[in-house]
C-alpha cells in the first residue's frame, strides 16, 4: 500500500516526531511506500489568500487551484491511504495542518462536485498532553472525533479511525516516562498493521 503521511509539529525533537519516525518504522517493516507532507520542513502556507476564499466561497471548481495545493491533491490521488500525525493544541491541531485542510480540500476535489478518490484508510493519530479520561470526560475527545473523522474524512475513506497517544505533558515528567515507550510501540503497531 501506499500511504500519504501528513505531519504536523514545529519541532524535531518532539515526542510527536519520535511518534512520526516509529509509524513510518512500522509502514516500511510491513511494505508499505511512504509519500511525506512535512507541513512545517514544507513550510507549506496555510493561511488562505483572496483568490481562494473567493474560488471556495462560489464553489468554482471550475478555476485553477495553486501549484502547492495540486501538488497535495497529486499526492493524494498517488496514495492508497492517509496518516496524519500531530499534537493536540486547544482541542485541536495545529494551524498549520488545519490550514491545509482549508487549502487542499477544495471545491471540484474535495467536495461540490467532488473527484478526490476515495482512500482505502484514513488514520489520525493525534498526540495529547492530557489523559485519554480527561478528554473523554470533557467531551473533547468526542469533538476532536467529529471534526477529523466525521467531517474532514467523512466519506473520503472506506475506513477511518483516530488514535490518541495520551498523556504527553511536560507538566508530569514521570506520567511521560510511564506512557511514552506504551505509545511508540503503539505507534510502530499502527504502522505495521496500516
């Protein structure tokens, strides 16, 4: 299979790119090819020009997209399937891949009169500082749910599923050292059986 992997953090020695490194271990361990969207290395841009909300706004897509949102939509359309892999800011991921969200999920593509093909699987795994029971018992994880899998995938994938590895904060160095060797194992496991 051949999967798209869309990683989001700033920064390189993060737990989430120790997360990114043990999936993408996983993929290659089971044959899997590996196409990368680097967003932050990429310094792809996020934030929407004119000329696009204007295309999306009308739903003219008709009109030409621009070369690094068709490079994104190329890179889908390689693909067998999708991984994305980020940190939890606010209930929410980053700017940067909610914006490509915003960018590549376009009009004549992603939706009115869609042509994106539909992927065999898409997976979030979304790395959070607080607990899995806290963001249960908030409801957040719930609506971190809804937005990725029931809207942004919505029937973009024939399966989907969101992972949170939980847990992940600086704030409890000794929670961090209990949960991270769990998560990246997970993380390889996730990979593996993509």
């Amino acid at each position: 299979m051949r999967v798209l992997v869309v990683y989001c953090h700033p920064s390189r020695t993060s737990f989430t790119h120790e997360v990114q490194e043990r999936f993408c271990e996983g993929l290659r361990a089971a044959g899997h090819e590996i196409v990368m969207s680097d967003l932050y290395d990429m310094d792809f841009r996020t934030d929407m020009p004119e000329e696009e909300f204007l295309r999306e706004t009308y739903y003219r897509g008709d009109l030409p997209v621009p070369d690094d949102v068709r490079a994104e939509q190329d890179k889908i359309e390689s693909c067998d399937g999708i991984a994305f892999i980020y940190p939890v800011f606010w209930t929410e991921a980053p700017a940067k891949l909610v914006g490509w969200f915003d960018r590549v999920w376009t009009a004549g593509y992603a939706y009115a009169d869609c042509t994106m093909r539909i992927l065999d699987k898409a997976l979030f795994i979304a790395c959070a500082g607080k607990t899995l029971q806290s963001l249960e018992e908030t409801g957040n994880k719930a609506a971190m749910e809804t937005v990725m899998l029931g809207d942004r995938i919505n029937q973009r994938a024939r399966e989907k599923r969101m992972v949170f590895l939980d847990g992940i904060s600086h704030y409890d160095e000794e929670l961090i050292a209990q949960m991270k060797p769990k998560h990246l194992e997970t993380a390889y496991e996730l990979g593996r059986t993509f």
